[in-house]
C-alpha cells in the first residue's frame, strides 16, 4: 500500500505508524503540489519500487467494497487483450453517469459530446430535455458484466504496470480536476479499452464540490461557488475538450459565444461580475497555456521492463 501525504493538515505517517506494517509506505510531499503530482508520484514509486503485477489506485474518501479485488482480477483474466491494451475501473456508486452506463446507457451521452461548450450545446438543447424526461421513467435495469468507457476518473482505476509503461504518469502541469481524463484517455487513445465492472463497487465517503448546490433563476453555480478549484477545472476542462472534441470550428465558437453571454448576464443580476472576469480569463488560459502539452511521449516512465512478480 502507497499513500501519498500531500502535504495533509494532520500527521498522516504517525497514524500509519500505528499499523506496525511494513507493506505500507508513506511519501510525504513538502507542499500541497494537486492530485496530478500526488498521483505521479504514487505511480512513479509503485512502477520503479515495487515487483506488484498491478496498481488500483484510490482517492482519499474512496471506501473500496470487500469484493472489489477479487472481482477485478476475475475479471481480468476473463476479459480478452494484452497487460498494456486494457484497464478496469470500479463503479462509483455515487456517479449517476457511471450507473446509467453500466446499465447499458452510451458513453457518448456524457462524454467527448463534439463542439460543446462547457457542457453546452444549442443544437443539442431539445435532445438532452428529452433524455432527461426519459430518465424519470427509467425501468431500474440490470447491470451489465462490462462496459467500454472513453476515460474515467483516477479513484477505482486498475491496470498492469504494462500499462503505466505504456502511457506514463500524469500530467503534473494540470494541478487539479481533468488531470485524470487526461491520463486515462492516454489508454483509449492510444488503442487500448478501459472496462467498468459494475460489480467492482467503490463508496464515496465524502461528496464532490458542489453536489448539494440548488439551482436557482438567473443563478450560476460557477459563479456562486467560484474558487481556485473552479478555475482549474474550467481551464483543464476546455483546453482538454479543445483538443479533443472540436470538429466544426463555427458551431463551438456559437456555443461558446452563447454560454459566455447567458453567464455575463447572470453575473450582472447576481452581482458576481469579478466571479465573471475570473472565468473568462480560466477560459483564455485554456487557449494559451504553451506549458500545457498532451502528448504521451512526454510522460514515459524511465523503467524499461516491468518487474513482473506477484499481485
């Protein structure tokens, strides 16, 4: 087990201590350096120090369900490809997309949705009323054995270490939020498929920023709730989608135009215009950060050939 102390306002390695096991080690970081570095770090380590087969890794308020590994490593060996062509990821039971799919829902829904905005799209405004009605008679459905997904978030990730050599570490540059689509799209991208196994369940112990945020008329959750957190993922999030998603220049720059406008207004009857300036200039950094550089080459670990010896 590898617990990566990100600088955490308790002493994390005295509480490890406690345990007396030696199969536990504790990294601790000087500064609070984001979930892209914790997690390089984590992987770094795992991939050049330890002999294990493969790495799951977990966030910090991810309560892993007792049948979790098993299920996973059956699945495993159940489902086709090589080490360095596959990964798994748990269902996170508190992600309503993520249940929806293992259901049958397409990803395509949720994900990689072409030339949208921040999650807006004009030519898809009547569609997703309609899917959402839909949704409210939803028969409650069986889960099926394994589903494709286009990228998924770090918590419940299981893959070889094949892989790691394959797609490297995170992107440390992203701080925070995305740096996980990032990566994990690294495995799909790259020719590889990433499976959510319903029944490997993961419980959320604590509830993402936000969750309990009730919309109201001519309010704007971004600029209600806006904080250093909301400009990395508003930044992270358009310079990621920008690379990936846009296929008609003009409908994304409608969308955009679009969004930007309905939020400058809300900003002006809400009285949250430095709430605004500050969105708009995460937007104008997604468009301009040079540091910023998806390309998988870049982040290959210097290990050569994986030690290959027991899970």
């Amino acid at each position: 087990v590898i617990i990566v102390d990100n600088d955490s306002n308790y002493d994390v390695e005295s509480e490890i201590l406690a345990f007396a096991d030696s199969k536990i080690t504790v990294l601790k970081q000087k500064e609070n350096s984001g979930s892209a570095m914790g997690y390089k770090t984590g992987l770094s380590y795992a991939h050049t120090q330890t002999s294990a087969d493969f790495v799951l890794l977990l966030d910090d308020d991810n309560v892993l369900d007792k049948n979790a590994m098993n299920t996973l490593l059956a699945s495993w060996d159940n489902i086709e490809g090589t080490n360095a062509a596959k990964a798994l990821f748990c269902l996170r039971t508190d992600r309503k997309q993520h249940i929806k799919i293992a259901k049958g829902e397409n990803p395509n829904r949720y994900y990689l949705i072409p030339n949208n905005f921040m999650g807006f799209h004009l030519l898809r405004i009547f569609k997703n009323q309609y899917n959402k009605l839909l949704d409210k008679f939803e028969s409650q459905g069986t889960f099926e054995n394994a589903v494709k997904m286009p990228y998924v978030p770090y918590g419940g990730l299981f893959m070889h270490q094949d892989m790691i050599q394959k797609i490297g570490y995170p992107d440390e540059q992203f701080f925070l939020y995305v740096d996980d689509s990032e990566y994990t799209y690294r495995v799909t991208s790259t020719g590889g498929t990433i499976w959510l196994i319903p029944e490997a369940k993961i419980n959320d112990v604590d509830k993402s920023q936000g969750i309990a945020y009730k919309k109201k008329m001519f309010r704007s959750q971004l600029l209600d709730l806006w904080n250093f957190r909301t400009y990395y993922h508003v930044r992270n999030r358009m310079y990621f989608y920008s690379k990936h998603t846009i296929n008609n220049k003009f409908i994304f720059k409608l969308n955009k135009a679009l969004f930007l406008l309905n939020l400058r207004i809300i900003s002006k009857l809400s009285d949250k215009k430095t709430a605004y300036q500050k969105l708009r200039q995460a937007v104008d950094d997604s468009q301009t950060e040079p540091a910023l550089l998806i390309n998988a080459d870049q982040f290959q670990p210097t290990k050569q050939t994986p030690s290959i010896a027991n899970h």
